[in-house]
C-alpha cells in the first residue's frame, strides 16, 4: 500500500482525488492549510505528496522548499491555477517532481501518479537486486546509482530526486555536453519545455552540495554557450 498525503483546501478536490487514489491501493492523508501538510510531510514521510499552490497560511511553494530543507525527498506533484505560470517555474526549481494545471482530468492525475510509482518501484527494485556494477567513483565522490546513494569525502550526501538523475546523467557520460533543453526533456520530460532556466536551478543546488567552490567547480562544468558536462579528467 502506498501513502499519499494530500495538501489542498478544496474539499471538493480533495474527496474526488480520495476516491481514485483508494482505487489504486492507497491509504491517504489529508491537509488544507500549508503549515499542517508540512508538519504531516516531516512526522509521516509519506510515498507521494500532493501539493497545491494556493493554500492558507503556508503556500505551496514554500511548503516545498521546507520539505526538501527537511531532507525529504518523497515526490511532489504540484497543483496549480491554470493562470499561475510562475507558479509551477518557481514549484519545479524548489524541488516539485511534477505538477499539473487546474482543471485537470482525473484520468491525468491518475496517470501522472501511476508514473510515479512505477519509478518508485524501479528503484526499489534496483535496490534489492545483487548487481554492483552500477557505482561511479571519480575520487572522493562515489555515486551507487542501483542504491540512489551518493558519498562525498565519506560523508552521505542528500539530493533530491531529479537532482539525483541530473549527476548520474552527467557522470555517466563524461565530457558530453547538454544544453539546458537536452536536460530538460531526459531528465522532465517533453511537458516541461519552455522551462530550460529549471535546469540552471537544480545545478547550482546540485553544486552548492558536491563542489567545494561553486565559482570554481570541480566536478560539474559550465560549457559556455552551451549547457553543462561533467569533467571528463577526473
């Protein structure tokens, strides 16, 4: 069974997405002001969150910035207003894994979900496979791709999920050049476009975690007028 918390306070959307995620096998918990879902999201760390924007006392998108400062790193799909544009920009750069538009089909929402969890359930499975030969090691950086887990100098180091498939994307491949639309499609997909500048947010969050000196990194290059690679001379 998987958990879902929900954070939205209409009740109307909240009883109609109830009964489909139900369908699907999930036990469900539910907030309407942002400052409860934080609290339910830090006390429970459920399998999925569902966040809207719009929220008493808390928005959304600073429910999501204090999950993921909280080292939690459940998925997030994001509810927005189909006239809140900046609002799902400013959702994907703290850290939402996706987000749909209001109104939405529940036959969407329903997809997007199972999507998740397929992902969810690859990776667990990855993890309890015996395969090792998944690890890339470029000195004091290791990165175990089957367990998600990253070590830095001997000390573990916490990404977020797209975060994560960024630095395995670039360090799997070396010397490659990606420019920000190239990222966005693998890593987002084709929903995203028009978001390039995303790219630029996770990979400074991503540096500010793994480069001693972001003005001077070591690991994750800017290629000038073009995108980013990893350092092909480690």
């Amino acid at each position: 069974m998987k958990h879902v918390l929900l954070i939205e306070d209409d009740a109307e959307i909240i009883r109609l997405l109830e009964i489909h995620l139900k369908d699907l096998n999930c036990s469900i918990l539910t907030a309407n002001r942002g400052d409860d879902g934080l609290r339910l999201a830090i006390e429970t760390v459920p399998d999925l969150i569902v966040l809207d924007v719009m929220l008493p006392e808390m928005d959304g998108i600073e429910v999501c910035q204090k999950i993921r400062a909280n080292q939690i790193q459940t998925p997030i799909l994001m509810l927005t207003a189909k006239s809140e544009e900046i609002d799902k920009v400013l959702g994907l750069e703290v850290g939402a894994d996706d987000y749909l538009t209001k109104p939405f089909s529940v036959r969407e929402f329903i997809a997007r979900v199972k999507a998740i969890f397929r992902r969810q359930k690859m990776a667990m499975n990855q993890q309890l496979g015996t395969n090792t030969g998944q690890l890339l090691q470029f000195g004091s950086l290791s990165i175990d791709i089957e367990m998600r887990k990253v070590v830095l100098d001997k000390q573990r180091i916490e990404l977020s999920p797209k975060e994560f498939e960024l630095l395995v994307l670039l360090a799997s491949n070396p010397g490659k050049s990606y420019d920000r639309t190239k990222l966005l499609n693998l890593i987002w997909g084709y929903d995203f476009q028009g978001y390039e500048h995303t790219v630029n947010s996770h990979i400074n969050r991503l540096r500010a975690k793994i480069e001693k000196d972001m003005s001077n990194p070591n690991y994750i290059l800017t290629t000038w007028g073009v995108g980013y690679k990893f350092n092909e001379e480690l």
